[in-house]
C-alpha cells in the first residue's frame, strides 16, 4: 500500500528533491547500491525536502519510513 502512496520527484535530481507521501514520514534514509547507509532526514509530515547535492552521481535506494510502513524508493543523483 505504502508503494502507491510515496513518491520521489524530481527523479533524476541534481540535489534537491522532494518526497510525497499520503502518509506521515518520519524518517528517510539513503543507502548507496553497497547497501550502506549514507544519509538519514528525519522529517515529520507527510512532505519532505531532502538535500543529495553532497553524494556522488548515481543510483541511491531511499527506504522512506510512515505510519504505515516503511518503502524503498530508487532515486537517481545526476
């Protein structure tokens, strides 16, 4: 459920990107393709903006916590 309601735009990004979800967010964290943990933004409501200008161009997963769940997220950093 929580799949259909979390979105990650722009996607590609140059830095800044934006993350809407029907639900609360609490936290969101970045993980580079490693699997290792890279940032964490802890956010409380339902939109949140989250600054990657400081990582390397790549792919990044974005495991997005909410009161229902939490979901993965691919997000591009150009």
């Amino acid at each position: 459920i929580v799949d259909r309601h979390t979105h990650v735009m722009p996607n590609p990004t140059g830095g800044m990107t934006s993350v809407v979800s029907g639900f609360k967010i609490s936290t969101i964290e970045v993980y580079n393709t490693a699997g290792s943990l890279v940032m964490t933004f802890k956010i409380n409501a339902n939109i949140g903006a989250i600054d990657v200008t400081k990582l390397p161009s790549g792919t990044y997963i974005l495991r997005i916590h909410t009161t229902h769940g939490a979901t993965p997220q691919r997000l591009v950093k150009s």
